[in-house]
C-alpha cells in the first residue's frame, strides 16, 4: 500500500470547510491581547493562552527586540554545544528561584520538554504511570520510553483510587514515574495533588507535575500547582512552556540539581536539538519579571475566569466547577459543536472548538479561555454573544 493513500482517503477537513464549519487555522493579523484582527475585522479573543496577557506587553517586546540586537536571531546550535546563551543560564537561576525548587532546565519548546524529560527517566523496566486525560506530550514521551523497552499504564481521570490499584498491581521493584497535568488543558480541572503525593509516597513512585496551564494562573503569586496546595516540596518536578503565560516560546523543567543535571546530559531533546531562541529567553524573562512584580494579576485573570464561569451557568449552559482561566462550555455533539463556533465566529469572538477524539464522544465543547487583560465589556461581549447564540440554537 502507498503509504500517501491514507492522506488522499482524509476529506473531513474538506467537507467541513465546504460547509463553512472549519474552525481551526484561521490566521490572527494583529495581536492586542484581548482584541485580534482576522479577516480585517476586530474580534474579542475568548480562545488563548495568553494567561497574563503579556505578549502584547510593552516590557516583553521591547526585551525580544533588544536580544535580537544584541545576540541575533538564532543560537545555531545545541545547548549541549555551541548554543548556551548567558541568557539561558539567567533565566534557569530565575525560574528556580521563583517556582522554589534547586534547579531549571530550558527546552526549545513545551512539548519537547515532556518528552525529553520522560523518555530520558523511564527507562527499561520502569513504569510512566499516567492520568487518561494528560496532554498528548506526556504521551508522546512515554511512548518513546516504551520503544526503549520501559512501559507505560494509565489511571482514570484524576482519580486516586484508580492510580493506587494500577501501582499495586506494578512489580515492586520496577522504577515508576507518576505524570500529571497540574491544570487539565482541556477541562480546566485542578490535579488532587494532595491525594496523588500521598499514593506516590506509599508505592515509591516519582512525580512529575505539567504546570503548562498552571504557571502564572495558580499558586502563590502564580507558582503553579505545587504552590497551590503548599506541596512544592514535597513535589519531586515540576515542567512547564513559556507559550502561555511567559508569552514567547518554548519550555522549562524544575527538579532537584542531580535529576537536571543527569536530564542535560543524557536527553537527545536538550544534546541534538537548537536552543531556545534570544528572543524568546529575553521575553519570557521580561514575562517573570512582570509576574514576580505584579502578582495581582493572577487574582485578576482567576476573577475574570470565574465572572464569566458564573455568567454561562446562570444562562444555563453547562460548564465544568473548578478554578483555573479555561471555561468550557458543553455543546454535545460534534455537528452542534461546528455550528455553534461558526455563529459565535460570525458576531465577532474567537474561541476554540474541541470535538472527538480530543474529548470524549457526546463532549464537544466550546473550549474558552480568559486573560488578565480582559476587561468587563470584553468578558459581558462575549456572553452576550453566546446568549443569543445558545438561544438561537435552541441550547438554552
């Protein structure tokens, strides 16, 4: 069989745009955080990362710029060789210092951090153990450990109960590395890290805290999880992007020195691929210093988050309780789903759409997502938006 045929037999995407349903790679041309441009047209964004909404800030462009200046565009080369900047030395100490653990390691970006990191510590014989609902980087990481003949095994969804029953049914012996967002990427749900700790510690197991949707949300003064339950030091790692909060590109790994200093020697992500750019270590440091000067910002973003959590309910739409900045909005059905994006599209707001397999099937959802620097005619817009959406469609 031609292995191409499998990319001539996919029109999903093709029927879905003749439709005028497609609602993904649509191309933002102007970034003021809380407002894009697409299309030429002036949009409320109710769809990104950007917890802080740094990425438009002054401070932030100004220190991308000044890097670019002073460095160039480009390391042209490994962390590992030629391409360590005394920039990535400053915002590793920085980082350390600020999330509360010995020591950081940068990665290019947050996906390769998951699988650097995971295909690195689990190695034959040892177990990734890991929560159904994690982001597909920790996935990816586990399965390459597997191909170096380590296994991987899945618990329910944030449920304790599960995770202790799958690491008793482990070989003692083995090596097992528990791994679980810290915020869900797609729900928005906090980890039981309490709970998890406690089942690690019973069955000698390591943990490993993705904090992506967590850093800069949570936490004292937005340090993340950990923080967030007083547990940092009882938390064995935590790893994290600089494209959400940090506003720039690529991603970080806190642990103890000797387990960082192992990573940086024995990872093919770090050893054979280009460092972070100038660019990007000079932004996000920009990025923490505003977080560690302006932690009010977090309170801000989390009020926003719930104003509008308080506000969808009250129209009787259902969403998920918990306490982060995504806000997901339960469609159902995948058709409804698409309808539902193209509408809200249509009158000017910009959010994401998840339909299966990134969520379970019957689950489609307006995936909503809120910033620091969205301002109460921003937040009221969109669930004015949404009202007459929902009623339109007959969903409220």
């Amino acid at each position: 069989m031609d292995i191409f045929q499998r990319c001539y037999e996919f029109t999903r995407a093709e029927e879905v745009k003749a439709l005028n349903l497609y609602p993904y790679f649509h191309p933002i041309e102007e970034n003021e955080g809380p407002v894009v441009h697409i299309y030429g047209k002036k949009m409320v964004m109710a769809g990104s990362n950007n917890y802080l909404g740094l990425t438009a800030h002054p401070k932030v462009r100004e220190a991308g710029e000044n890097a670019i200046k002073k460095y160039g565009t480009g390391c042209s080369g490994s962390r590992y060789l030629t391409g360590t900047l005394d920039l990535h030395i400053e915002l590793e100490a920085r980082l350390a210092k600020f999330l509360g653990y010995e020591s950081v390691l940068l990665f290019s970006t947050g996906y390769q951090t998951s699988i650097g990191v995971i295909s690195t510590l689990v190695q034959k014989g040892d177990y990734s153990v890991l929560d159904r609902e994690d982001h597909a980087c920790i996935f990816s990481g586990a399965l390459l450990a597997k191909g170096q003949f380590a296994d991987y095994i899945r618990y329910k969804h944030n449920d304790m109960l599960d995770l202790d029953k799958v690491l008793s049914q482990l070989p003692e012996k083995s090596g097992k590395l528990i791994v679980s967002d810290g915020i869900f990427s797609v729900t928005g749900e906090i980890l039981n890290l309490p709970d998890l700790l406690s089942v690690a510690k019973k069955h000698g197991a390591r943990v490993l805290v993705d904090d992506a949707h967590a850093v800069g949300v949570i936490g004292n003064g937005g340090r993340g999880t950990a923080s967030h339950f007083g547990l940092t030091e009882a938390t064995d790692m935590t790893l994290g992007t600089f494209s959400k909060t940090f506003a720039s590109l690529g991603g970080f790994l806190a642990g103890p020195e000797r387990v960082i200093n192992y990573i940086k020697h024995h990872s093919p992500a770090i050893i054979f691929s280009a460092s972070p750019t100038p660019a990007s270590c000079a932004s996000a440091l920009a990025a923490l210093e505003i977080l560690e000067q302006q932690p009010e910002l977090v309170d801000k973003l989390l009020a926003n988050a719930d104003y509008m959590r308080t506000g969808f309910s009250s129209m009787g739409f259902k969403t998920i309780e918990h306490h982060s900045a995504i806000v997901p909005v339960i469609v159902g059905e995948t058709d409804l789903a698409l309808m539902m994006w193209r509408k809200i599209f249509d009158k000017g707001v910009f959010v994401n759409t998840f339909v299966p397999p990134g969520v379970p099937p019957n689950m489609s959802m307006m995936r909503t997502s809120y910033m620091a620097t969205h301002e109460k005619e921003h937040l009221d817009y969109i669930l004015n938006v949404f009202n007459d959406v929902g009623k339109e469609m007959g969903l409220i």
